[in-house]
C-alpha cells in the first residue's frame, strides 16, 4: 500500500506545485459541480480569494458574537511606553512604561491545530459544500479570538484500494486572510479541480473518479485513526472529517451548520482540550 500526503506551506504554494502535473479530464470544466470556473482561474482566486465566500462568513462570525455563543478575549489596561493617557505615579517616578493602553487579557488556552477535510462525495452539491467551508472558516476565526489557531486543509482521497493520496495545506492565521482563507476552504473548484489534479497525478490516472482514502467513511474509527496518523495530527488536534455520502455534510450533526458550530466553540474555545 502506498500512502502519499505532501504539507505545503500555503495554497499558493499547493497552486505552484500541481501546475508542474498534467491535467486531469476535467481541469477545464465550468460545470457547477467544479464551482462553475474552470482549473486555471481557481489557481488566480489562491490568490485573489472570493469576496463572497469571505462576506457570508462574516455574517456567520458576527451572529455567533452577537449570540454570546463565544466570548472575546477580555480587554484589560496595562502599562506601555506608548499609550492613551499617563499614570501619574509611574510619569512621576521616571517609569520608561508611564502610559496605559488597551490589551486583551492573555489567553490560558494551549495552541490548537485544526484540520479541516474538504473532500466531498459527489452527492453534495456545491451550495452544501460553501456552506460547510464557511463554518469551518468561521470556527478558525471564533477560536482564534480565545486561544492560539493553527489552521490546515486537507482531501482524504486515493485510488479506492491500495494507494491514499492526501495533501495537506496551511492556511496563515496571523493574520488571517479571511478573502483566500474562504476560497480553499468553501470553493468546489479548489476541491474538485485543484485536489483532483493532485490525487490523479498520484494515482497515475487522469480519469481518476476520486475514491476516499482507505475505500471508504473517514468517520468509521479505523478508517479515521489512519487518517489522523497520515496527515501528522495528534489525539489533541482537531480533525474535520471529509463529507462522506453516508452522512451529512457536517458528519454525525447532518446537515446542521449551527449545532456543529456551536458543538466545536464550546468543546475547544473553553478549555476541555489541553
């Protein structure tokens, strides 16, 4: 069996890397099961990002603020060379730090790392699959506001049998850029055309219908433990399963965008992973 991941640094990086494979047969479709653009102008929107994508999921953001689903950091005043006002005492007795100014409160939370699996069965259509990128671009941003985020993207795909082919790609989060963050997470064209030529590059087969990695539901224990182990994650870090057919786009929680999020906030945005 062969088991085949590369890391790369960035989604453009990723981008750079599969120009140099030839194209798989539908690199050059618009259908809307792709995203309806083709191949090479979802390696210009790496890039450029999608405005659209980003605006939804800063609708999203701010109704889970606004809920009180999850708390920001709490701001506290503390001394800087640099401020809004000075403290007397400190000006008085020649203090370098005499000015006060706004801080967040450090957060106690250790740094988390989040893998988020875009791959999709062919049965989810392409609003499903903006919906489901969003809320995990959403989490990563929710997150980030209590504890220090690492975010990955991932495709469990592979040949059906003996050979799994999953890249894995860093996304920046300091800062975020929110606009290309949205594109890689919730596009279909980064997904089924982009990981598509990387995996029919892997598998040696241009017609490469993308079987899951493993032969099957990225959820089943076995199934995801390999997973996990392939792509480098740890028992503490957070792993987004690929949307199996078996499931809802958003695993177990079906197709509920809510209950998930509201499930993954309160599970690693208070503390119980460590």
């Amino acid at each position: 069996m062969k088991e085949i991941t590369h890391t790369f640094d960035s989604a453009v990086h990723f981008a750079e890397e599969i120009k140099k494979y030839r194209k798989n047969s539908e690199w050059d479709s618009t259908r809307s099961f792709q995203g309806g653009i083709t191949g090479d102008q979802a390696i210009e929107k790496v890039t450029s990002g999608d405005h659209d994508l980003r605006k939804r999921t800063e609708i999203l953001i701010d109704s889970f603020l606004d809920s009180n689903t999850i708390a920001l950091p709490e701001r506290i005043w503390e001394l800087s060379p640099s401020g809004y006002f000075p403290c007397v005492p400190a000006v008085l007795s020649g203090e370098p730090e005499n000015m006060f100014r706004v801080s967040k409160k450090s957060s106690t939370l250790s740094p988390l790392k989040i893998f988020c699996g875009i791959a999709a069965s062919a049965s989810f259509e392409k609003s499903q699959i903006e919906e489901k990128g969003i809320a995990c671009a959403a989490l990563a941003v929710a997150l980030s506001s209590v504890r220090p985020v690492e975010l990955f993207v991932h495709a469990e795909w592979g040949n059906g049998y003996d050979i799994q082919t999953i890249p894995v790609i860093r996304i920046e989060t300091s800062p975020l850029d929110l606009t290309a963050a949205a594109f890689v997470l919730a596009h279909p064209a980064f997904l089924r055309t982009m990981t598509f030529r990387y995996c029919c590059h892997w598998v040696n087969d241009p017609h490469c219908s993308m079987p899951w990695a493993y032969g099957g539901d990225p959820l089943e224990p076995e199934r995801s433990k390999k997973i996990r182990n392939l792509i480098g994650a740890t028992e503490n870090d957070l792993v987004i399963h690929g949307a199996y057919s078996g499931h809802g786009i958003f695993g177990y929680h079906g197709n509920d965008s809510t209950s998930w999020l509201r499930e993954q906030i309160a599970k690693y945005g208070n503390g119980e992973i460590e």
